[in-house]
C-alpha cells in the first residue's frame, strides 16, 4: 500500500524545532511517514534527502527571515534535477505579503505559527492523492 | 520506464522510485528487481542492532565517514517502527548523519518497519539488493532496536554488529537474551560516559560462556565514542577481519547458500500459495470448507490434505 510521505525540513541557521516536531507527529498520527532531518538544514541538503526518501511533500519550516531567499533556492535546485511532483508546503513567521509573493511563486501553502495541526494534516490529503 | 536500467546507470531518483514500489508491493517492482539480480552480491552488507538511543544512528554516520576515506561507497537502510495503530512513522534517524546528505557516493533511505516484527521491514532485504546493484561497496541496515525481536536481520547481514551502552543493564539482558548467538562484534557505544570496563568486562564474561571451536570466529568486543569519533577506525577494522574470516573459512559461501534457500522457498511458497487460491480453488469452496472446519464437521488437518490431493489429482 502507498503511503504519503513527507520530508519535514528546518531550514536556516538560527531557530528551534519543537514547531517542527510537532507538525512531524500529528502528521504521523495521520498515517503519514515522515522523515525528519534536524535543524540547520541547507537547501542542497533537503533537495537531496526528498530525492533519496522519493518524498510527496517537503514541509520547511525556518525562523530566520530568509524565506524569500531560501524557499526560492529549493525550488531552483528542484528545477534543475528535473523534479516536479513534489509539493513544498511552508512554515514560520512570514508576512502576508512575502507569503502572497511565495504561492505565487509556487509554495502550496504557508502555515502561519498558530495553525492547528490537523488543518496541515487535511490541506496534504486533500493534494496528494494516492 | 525502465528503472533498472535507470539504476545501473547511476541514477540515484530511480533507486528511490524502486525501493518506493518495492515498499508498496508493486508488481513492477519484480520485474525490476529480477532484471538487477545479476548485478548484485557484491557488498558487505552490515546489520547494526542494539537497544533504541545506544547510538546507532550516530556510529553509522561516523562509520560512514571512515568508509569513505577508504573511497567506500556506502548505502544506508535506517528503520523505524510504524505504529499500529495509525499505520504512520517518525524516521528519524538521518538527523545524526547530517554531515554525508550531499555527498553522491552515499544513499541514505529511511524506512517504517510496516508491520513487520522482527525489526526490519519486509522491503528491507530488496532494498539492500538495490543498494548493491547500484554500486554500494558497504550497506548499513540499522534494525529498529527492539533487542530481542531483532533476529532477521542476521539473515540478510554477512556481519551483525550489537551496540549497546555503558550503564544499561537492561540493554545486557537483551542481549543475552537471544542475540549473543548472532552477533559478529559487539559494541559498547558512548564509551565517554562512566562505566564502560564494566560493561565491557561483563560482556567479555558472557561471551566466554560460549566455547568457540578453532578456527571459528570469536565476537569480539570493541569500544567506541560516536560523540569523541574515538574507536571508529579500529571498529572498521574489526569489521574487515570478520569478512576476511567469512572469505577464508568459506563461510560466506555457506551464509549466501542459506540466503539464496531462505528467499527462493518463500518466493515458491508464496507463488504457488497465489497460484492455487486464484485458479485452483472454486469460488466459495475456502470459506464453505473454514465454515465446515469451524463446525468441526472436519479438522483443518484432514482438510488441507483433501485440498492438496485434489489439486495434484486433477
Ligand atoms: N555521550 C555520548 N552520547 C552519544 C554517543 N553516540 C550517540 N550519543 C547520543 O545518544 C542519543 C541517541 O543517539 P542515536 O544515534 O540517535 O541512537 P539510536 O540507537 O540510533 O536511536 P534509535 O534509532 O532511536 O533507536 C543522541 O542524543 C546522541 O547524541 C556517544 O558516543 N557518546
Ligand atoms: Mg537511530
């Protein structure tokens, strides 16, 4: 049987990850695998990671403030190893605007720091479709 | 698309595509795998088993780095359990090999145990099949650490190493508990921390319990500190010995032979199993003859043989 799996990434230098566990589990709970890397992470990293776990959805999480920078970068490497089917869902404190400028760029969605859990949990069923 | 082809040609998104279907139980993945099989058998794959958080997720991620300045290609398989009751899994045993993500000449998968109990999953062996057909020299497959349950993996592993740690006893009872019989090295991980020449004493005790004919191999005990990176080249070392011993006894023979037998006979099993259900037995006749067994009008004994003769007499 197919099972959605997801790379949870936290990209940047500074930061914790409890935000980023949390989310881990509750996808979990939904049945999800999920595969959870550390903080720290560059965007090389998690493009290679989601290529080795044949991954569904990236999830990257980052409190630094270089989103515009960062989510871009995976995107482009993506691109360039000619990878397509992987959604890249986002999370952290980003502005509205930048988080507009994101999903027009092609981020799925971002997930502000008060989400509830089973919405992330409901937003990939309803895109990934096994 | 053909992925194996894909695959021996050093395609790394394939690899990944096929331990995918293989994980899934996908039809294709059969025909793909039978396509490498003759471009297997030559790695050493090496099962590393021990209690969960003894650290061997971390002594692999320095195993590795050693392997590769030996210009090693390494491939690792990380399990972890899947839970029953949701079907879902927290693989997180690449936060401690962070340092080898980039480099191409390592292949890292994480893998949920999916129900299998004897602490990999049942994809595991196939896998490391892949892994090897790829081109890996060295294959880890880290067991989901349940101690005692861990037994298959001795099965697909040419070397089992134990970790364990300073200060658990409980970790010792695992061990004695089934796995010193399997076992090639045993490792005393966080040897930074107090306790370690009592551990390694007691193991040392334990093992000495066994009589070891001449010429066999004798498990050896190593100590090392994945945190310090103290002990890492002389495990690797202890590691090449044992696969020159398995090549000098003719062991590795003995230990392929047994594998090649254990994966044909499920295979044959499972087919003929498949072959009869689906064109041998009448539609209805399975659960008209468990109805019958559950009636005690015939015992499942008799049962099975009726089926069984009439399936040869027809
Ligand atoms: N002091 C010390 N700590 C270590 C050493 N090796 C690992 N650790 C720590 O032990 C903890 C568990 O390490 P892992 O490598 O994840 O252990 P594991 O056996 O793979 O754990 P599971 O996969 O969960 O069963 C981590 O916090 C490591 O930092 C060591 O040599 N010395
Ligand atoms: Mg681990």
């Amino acid at each position: 049987m197919k099972k959605i799996r997801v790379l949870i990434a936290k990209l940047g230098l500074n930061g914790h990850d409890r935000g980023a566990k949390v989310v881990a589990r509750a996808l979990r709970d939904a049945g999800m695998e999920v595969i959870y890397t550390g903080l720290h992470q560059t965007p090389e990293q998690v493009m290679e990671t989601a290529i080795q776990e044949d991954v569904d959805v990236i999830g990257i999480s980052l409190l630094s403030g270089a989103h515009m920078t960062l989510f871009p970068m995976v995107q482009k490497l993506l691109k360039e190893h000619r990878i397509d089917n992987i959604m890249i869902i986002g999370g952290g404190i980003i502005p509205e605007e930048d988080s507009f400028k994101l999903k027009q760029a092609g981020i799925a969605e971002i997930f502000g720091p008060g989400t509830n859990t089973k919405d992330i949990v409901n937003f990939i069923l309803s895109k990934v479709k096994k | 698309m053909n992925l194996a082809e894909h695959i021996l040609n050093g395609d790394r998104k394939a690899v990944a595509k096929l331990i995918t279907l293989v994980e899934n139980n996908s039809p294709e993945s059969i025909k793909q795998l039978s396509v490498l099989h003759s471009h297997c058998g030559k790695a050493h794959v090496i099962g590393v088993t021990g209690a969960p958080g003894c650290g061997k997720s971390s002594l692999i991620g320095k195993l590795t780095a050693e392997y590769r300045k030996l210009g090693k290609r390494v491939g690792i398989i990380a399990i972890d359990p899947t839970s029953p009751f949701t079907g879902g899994a927290f693989l997180g045993d690449r936060i401690r090999m962070q340092e080898h993500f980039t480099d191409k000449d390592i292949f890292i998968r994480s893998m949920g145990s999916r129900g299998s109990l004897g602490g990999i999953a049942k994809s595991t062996a196939d896998t490391a099949k892949i892994l090897d057909a790829f081109g890996k020299d060295i294959i880890f497959i880290e067991t989901v650490g349940a101690g005692q349950a861990d037994v298959e993996i001795a099965k697909i592993a040419l070397t089992l190493l134990v970790v364990t740690m300073p200060g658990s006893g409980d970790d010792v009872q695992a061990i004695k508990a089934g796995i010193l019989e399997t076992g090639d090295i045993f490792v005393i991980n966080k040897a930074d921390i107090p306790g370690t020449e009592q551990a390694e004493l007691y193991l040392e005790q334990m093992l000495n319990l066994t009589s070891y004919p001449a010429g066999k191999w004798k498990p050896r005990v190593m100590k090392t500190s994945a945190s310090l990176n103290t002990g890492i080249a002389e495990l690797v070392d202890a590691i090449q010995s044992h696969m020159e011993y398995l090549k000098k006894s003719g062991e590795i023979g003995a230990k392929l032979r047994e594998k090649a037998r254990v994966e044909f006979m499920a295979l044959v099993k499972q087919n003929v199993t498949k072959y009869i259900l689906e064109h041998v037995i009448k539609k209805g006749e399975l659960e008209e003859t468990i109805e019958r067994i559950i009636k005690r009008q015939i015992d499942p004994y008799s049962a099975a043989d009726e089926l069984v003769e009439r399936i040869f007499s027809e």
